[in-house]
C-alpha cells in the first residue's frame, strides 16, 4: 500500500483483521524519502520481492518475510522494477532500463544469471509467468500501440497474441494456463476480454458500454474480478469466467478499484478512497463484511496477498510512481 505516514514508501505487513500491523522495511538517514515498492511474495511465502531507490536508482531487493536479511539483487546503475516471481520461486522476471529503454529480464532467485529477454527499441512492461513457468506474457509498445504478447521463459518463441490497432493490457492468466484474460480499448471503450494462450477464441466478456479494466482471475479460475466505472466512479465486480452473471460487491460514491483475491478465493483485497484517502479494505468473494484494514489518515495501497496475511506498501503523495505495468498486481497511483 501507498501511505505518507513514514513520509516515504514503506513495505508492511498486516493481518487480514487489521490487526499486528509490522514495519518490514525502514531506509537509513541516507536514503530519505526513498521509495519501497511492489512488494510479491515468493510462492512459499519465505521472502519478499520489491525495489527500491534507496541506492539513488531503482533496484530489485529481497528481504525474509520479517523484513530480516535484506539483499539488493540486481546491483545496476540502470533502473530495474517490479519483480515478478516464477511459480516455483527459482527466477524473478523483471523490467529494466540498463539497455537504454524498458525491457524484459529474468534472474535467479539469488540475483545471479541475469538475462535480457527482450531486445527491441520499443518499451517491454508488465512482466506475467504461466503457471507452469514456461512462458511469460507482457505488454509492448513495439507495433506502435500497446499490445500482447508471449514467449518462453528463455525469450524464445516471441508472439504476438493480440494484434489490434488499439490497446490491448494488462494480461492475467488463468490459473490452469489456458487462457489469458486482459482489457482492452478495441470498442472505443476498455472492456475485458479473454483468449486462449495462443491468442484464438478471442471473446469480449462484458461487451459495456462503461469502462470496464484490471481484471484478474479466482484462484479456482470459475470467476473473473474487475473494476467498473459507472457514475463516475470505480466500482468492483466479478463475473463468471464465460462472462456470464456480472455482480457488482461495492457501492459507494468513491472509488473501489484493483481487486486482489486471497489465495482460497474466500475474500477480495481492495483499494477505496470512501474515507477521503486511499485505504486497503478486505471483503468476502460476495461483497459481504467489507472491512477497513489500516484506517490512517494518510494514502495506503498496494496488496499483496500472503496467507493468512495481506502485504503493502507505502509512499508519500508527493512521490508516487504512476507505471501501469504495475496494474497487473493491484498497484496504482492516485
């Protein structure tokens, strides 16, 4: 989550109660007002993957799950960001600048055998592993608008998945691999849409003429979660994964945006600005017993779930990231 109550990004940890609520990361003197930031847990829930500018430039750290053992894993005067973990926690996926523009790397859990996996002067984002770990799916601007694409885990194999004139985002897989679920502007509005792995069977889920974006899916893979803007404002939905029986769980004036399922698929992270700032709020997978979870009066965004915790970030308002490569784990800027 974002907050300005440390006056610079942090990483915590909280209960999905709200309560036991633990500082992980803290810079020194030296690095003010550095930035902690999209922190992912490794698939054992051991360690925690986030970067940092606390060495003057972005980096790509790894601390134990109680903020112990702290290591920069990258070490490159270029900016690295957003680390994504593979699903047996052996690799990290990330995006880096050291080329000159945004592309696609991949290391060791350790920081050793960094490899690029994309060269190409357009900009790569959004990094997202298959289940199975043998393919990786991202966004680039490389066609002149932002598209879809996929390739081994090795960077072979690139595809275009997408191949549309508008844009195409954000994509998440299904938990079983087989399909990919993203938004995109193709209907002059967003809408979320889903494909096989290899790009067919290309289908509009919601097909509103509202905006509909972030989608992700339920661990189980029947429904798919998003945000909904109507009136004005973003509200929470989910879906069964055919598209059918759209439910909306919140309904508030202020925004409900960026859902995040827990890993039972039993409750729903959330960010609402129905308190006059961001906050992290938790609900049941029905919209039920929604719960305010960190209750500041500063700025708190970002989830990440562990279980039977939930982990976000900090940040001051004054110094927010605003990557949309980061949507894709519920991370956003204000």
């Amino acid at each position: 989550m974002k907050s300005w109550r440390d006056l610079n990004f942090e990483i915590y940890v909280v209960d999905v109660d709200g309560e036991n609520l633990q500082r992980l990361t803290n810079d020194l003197p030296l690095a003010d007002n550095a930035i902690d930031s999209a922190p992912a847990w490794s698939p054992d829930d051991q360690r925690i993957a986030f970067d940092s500018d606390r060495d003057g430039n972005f980096e790509i750290y790894v601390m134990d799950a109680d903020g112990d053992n702290l290591r920069n894993l990258t070490n490159h005067p270029a900016n690295d960001g957003t680390p994504v973990w593979s699903p047996d926690g052996q690799r990290i996926a990330f995006h880096s600048r050291r080329d000159g523009n945004q592309e696609m790397y991949v290391m060791d859990a350790d920081g050793k055998n960094q490899r690029r996996l994309t060269n190409h002067p357009a900009e790569d984002w959004c990094p997202a592993w298959s289940p199975d770990g043998q393919r990786i799916a991202f966004g680039s601007f490389r066609d002149g608008n932002w598209e879809i694409y996929v390739m081994d885990a090795d960077g072979k194999n690139l595809h275009n998945l997408t191949n549309n004139p508008a844009v195409d985002a954000v994509p998440d897989w299904s938990p079983d691999g087989q399909r990919i679920a993203f938004t995109s502007k193709r209907d002059e509005n967003r809408d979320i849409y889903v494909m096989d792995a290899d790009g067919k069977n290309l289908r509009n889920l919601t097909n509103s003429p509202a905006e509909d974006n972030f989608p992700t899916w339920s661990p189980g893979g029947q429904m798919i979660a998003f945000g909904f803007v109507r009136d004005g404002n973003f509200e929470i939905y989910v879906m069964d994964a055919d598209g059918k029986n759209p439910r909306r769980l919140t309904n508030n004036p202020a925004d409900d945006t960026f859902p995040e399922w827990s890993p039972d698929g039993q409750r729903l992270a959330f960010v609402s600005y129905r308190d006059g700032n961001f906050e992290m709020y938790v609900m049941d997978a029905d919209g039920n017993n929604q719960r305010n979870l960190t209750n500041h009066p500063a700025d708190d965004q970002f989830p990440d779930w562990f279980d039977p915790a939930v982990v976000y970030s900090v940040s001051p308002a004054g110094k927010q990231k605003t990557l949309w490569g980061k949507i894709k784990r519920g991370l956003f800027s204000r």
